[in-house]
C-alpha cells in the first residue's frame, strides 16, 4: 500500500453491536447500513472485566496496541504518563500527516505532524495548535459540568468561541439545529439533547482541518450516544428494570438511545462523502454496553458531584493550594503539591462519614489524588455529612448536589470494529476478535508495520485489504 493511503478512525464510544444490528435491520440508520455492506465487520472483546472495563482504559488499547497490564493506564486524564507510542505518533515519526480530534485519554510525541484536540476531560495533555484553545475550554466545560444547569462561561467566552467557529468551520446546518435546538427548550424538557448540537460543533471543526490539511489518519471521537444509553436504556427497553419509567418520562426519553444513534448515523454519512472512495474509514466504539440491574432493589443507581468543590475541600480540611478537575459522573482529580499533601487529602476525604457511612472513595499516586462520592442511592433530604471526632457537620446538600437520572446502561466488553477499504468488499466474521488487533490492524492499512511494543497482529483480512486497495493505485491526498 502506498505511503500516502488515508485512513478516518471513527470511534464512537460505547455503541453497541447488539442495538447496532437492531437498529440497521429496521432501517433506522441508513449510512450505517451502507458502510456496514461495504465493510468487513467485527465485534472486538476488551479482554476485561469491570472495574478494568471502562473506556479511558479501552480507548488507550485501540490507540496503543496494549493491553490494560501492559499499558497500565487505569484513570480517565492519566493517558498523557504513558510513554508507548500511540498510532498517530508513529504516522508522524514516518512523515504522515495526523489529525487527533477528541480521542480519549490521550498523549502524544512532540513535535507531531498535525493537530491534536484533546478529550474534554484532559488534565495533562494541551491542543495544538494553540489556537484551538479557545474552542477546547469551551467545549470541556460544557462537558465537564453538563449536569449543571448554568455552565460557567462568561459573556468573553462565548464571544471567543464564536469567533473561532465562524473562521474554523461552522456550517449553516449547525446553525439552524443550534436554533431549533433553543427554540425546543422552551416548550418542553429537551435539554439533554444538546449533545448532538456539541457534535456538530466538533465535526465542523474536524471537517474544516481535514480539508486544509488532508492527513494520512485522522481521528474522530464522540461520547454522545455512550451518555444517552448510560441513562435512557430503561426508557428505551424498560422490560427488564424493576424501576419502570413513568408516562411523562417515557413521552420525552424513549426515543433518546435511537436518536443518538440517528444523530451519528448523519455524521456517518457526511463522513462517506468527506472520504470519498480512496480514504479507508475504521468505525471503533471501544465497548458496547448493556442493561445495568445491579442496583433495581435499591432504588436505581444515582450519583453526586460536589456542588462547589472549594466548600468540600474546606469542610474536610484540606487546604490549598490544590487543583481540581471534575472527570465523567461523580469523579474528580486534585493535584497538590506533594505526595505528603496527597496521602493528608486522601484521609481527610476518605473520613467524612454520611450516617456513619464513608460519602468518599479516594486514593492517591504521587501527588494526585482521584475520588469521587461514594454513595450511589438516594440520600435523605435531611441527611448530614460529618467529620468523625469533630463537632464539624454540615448538611450533605449543602456540599453536594445529585444528578436527576438513574443510570440504566453499564459496560460490555464487546464493541463495533467495520473496516471499509477502497475496495469495499464485505465480510461478516463471526469470531470475536481481541481490542489489541485495532492498533497494527490499521497501521498495516497505512501500510506501516506494527510498532515492537504491540503484542496483538493485525486482522489476516487486512492482508488482503492491503492488496486489493494497492491495485486501486490509491493517489496521494491532495
């Protein structure tokens, strides 16, 4: 294969091969349909079991090649401490152009041929180029605190991001579902899908990047459709919950899993045109998910973040100076200064009592402290959180707020992998395939050999793909 092959890597996380042919089969999803027939298909396996089933863990294994023990990644935001090289670091030490747009947990090699959006919920790891700054503070806050109902922005913020929508890609169809979209909110509770509208936003930018600068591989991450079947699965199939949804939930939410399906399903198909027919287009969605009934008996899994950190810290005795970074559901970060201050956190968090009940989970490495509230039920509305030994107590919704879903979908090790080459050959392959082949699966499709610390081969299909796409004499990207 030529050097200049182009690959798109579409990995949107969580979907589930189980909704996926659902979904298809009744011809809901058209360009999934489409790219499914001209594809080879395959469902991968993590190769894990909760809790190393998550996907700040398994999109690191796509990236790298490595399992969960050899690439010892385990939290959301530590990505950037792996020193293995990810598949766009290997493009660019070959000369390929990369474009990295929203994968999760993510580091890479410096200097790197190309651009480079972090996650949202990335603490080490910064955008290049800089000018991506403004539309990635944006973003990551909107999605760090979407369980708020005013996200902290300022007047300055939105006026940045605007202008560097208008001048990185902002297309007319956004605009006018920007538009329906607040128009929608007044009459009814629509709120949550403002997700598909922050997708749009990312593809616009991904698409106005990838014409300018036409790279040899190109990444594409969404966590959308992953967040609505987390909460709405009970909405969309409530046979199996002993929680049922009422009526007025089920008017609004049980739609919600389908349209996120729906939503991706455009972008599929805007994709397909984006590509052409000499770009190979990966679809990865990491994991798939499944009903979550481990916690009907006790009234359905809920979770609360701190309702303002700096209060929780104080309450507990930790002081400053420290950082905070909020992470998916009810995890944080805290950096502090040393290990010393780390261990002191841990404690304090970790003593605070809820009827005699720990209300944090904490552990530290170095100076770095991960946590999160403890307590996944609901809570009295009069309930106190305590500092055990100390007349100290305060009301528990005084420091913390809960979030108003019930979490109804968990993770599945088993994900989506559809490899359409130029030669569009379809192949259906029964046989799970393991998480550790995507890495030198799509290397050999760039036609570069599988980096020394990948332990997984490349899918043998791929062989053939290789050649049937050489002799299509793919040309360079313009």
């Amino acid at each position: 294969m030529s050097r200049e092959t182009s690959l798109i890597l579409l990995e949107f996380n969580e979907l589930s091969p189980t909704l996926m042919t659902e979904f298809v089969e009744a011809g809901k999803l058209p360009n999934f349909q489409r790219l499914y027939r001209e594809a080879y298909t395959y469902v991968t396996d993590a190769e894990e079991v909760a809790p190393n089933l998550e996907p700040w863990i398994q999109w690191v294994t796509v990236h790298t090649g490595l399992s969960r023990k050899e690439h010892r990644v385990f939290d959301l935001g530590d990505g950037h401490k792996l020193t293995e090289p990810r598949l766009w670091d290997l493009a660019s030490a070959s000369g390929r152009r990369v474009l990295v747009c929203g994968s999760m947990n993510i580091g890479y090699r410096q200097p790197l041929n190309g651009v480079v959006l972090p996650d949202p919920w990335s603490v080490g790891v910064s955008p290049h180029p800089a000018e991506l700054r403004s539309y990635y503070e944006f973003v990551r806050r909107h999605v760090q605190e979407y369980t708020r109902r005013d996200v902290p922005l300022s007047a300055s913020d939105y006026a940045r991001f605007l202008a560097f929508m208008v001048t990185h890609g902002l297309s007319a169809a956004t605009v006018l579902a920007i538009a329906r979209q607040l128009a929608a909110e007044r009459s009814r509770d629509s709120r949550w899908k403002r997700a598909a509208i922050l997708d749009r936003l990312q593809w616009d930018v991904f698409r106005w990047y990838y014409a300018k600068d036409r790279p040899h591989l190109a990444t594409f991450f969404l966590n959308s459709t992953a967040h609505l079947q987390h909460v709405y699965w009970r909405n969309m199939d409530p046979a199996p919950f002993a929680i049922k949804p009422s009526a007025h939930e089920q008017t609004e939410y049980a739609g919600a899993v389908l349209y996120g399906y729906q939503q991706m399903d455009r972008l599929v198909g805007e994709c397909l045109l984006l590509a052409g027919s000499r770009t190979t287009i990966v679809l990865c969605s990491a994991l798939g998910q499944q009903p979550c009934l481990a916690y009907e008996s006790t009234g359905g899994k809920i979770f609360y973040r701190p309702r303002d950190p700096d209060r929780l810290f104080a309450f507990s005795g930790v002081t400053r100076p420290y950082r905070y970074a909020p992470l998916m559901s009810e995890e944080f970060h805290l950096y502090v200064e040393t290990e010393r201050d780390a261990r002191d956190a841990v404690a304090r968090l970790s003593g605070l009592r809820v009827n005699g009940r720990p209300a944090v989970r904490a552990r530290f490495s170095g100076a770095e402290v991960f946590g999160g509230c403890s307590l996944f039920e609901q809570v009295d509305p009069g309930a106190r959180l305590e500092v055990p030994g100390t007349s100290r107590t305060t009301g528990f919704f005084d420091v913390f707020y809960g979030v108003d879903t019930k979490k109804s979908g968990m993770h599945h090790p088993h994900g989506l992998l559809w490899i359409r080459t130029p030669a569009r050959r379809h192949l259906a392959r029964r046989e799970h395939v393991p998480l550790r082949s995507v890495a030198p699966t799509i290397l050999g499709l760039l036609g570069m050999p599988k980096s020394a610390s990948m332990r997984g081969d490349p899918l043998p299909e791929v062989r053939e793909a290789t050649r049937e796409s050489a002799r299509l004499d793919v040309p360079a990207p313009a």
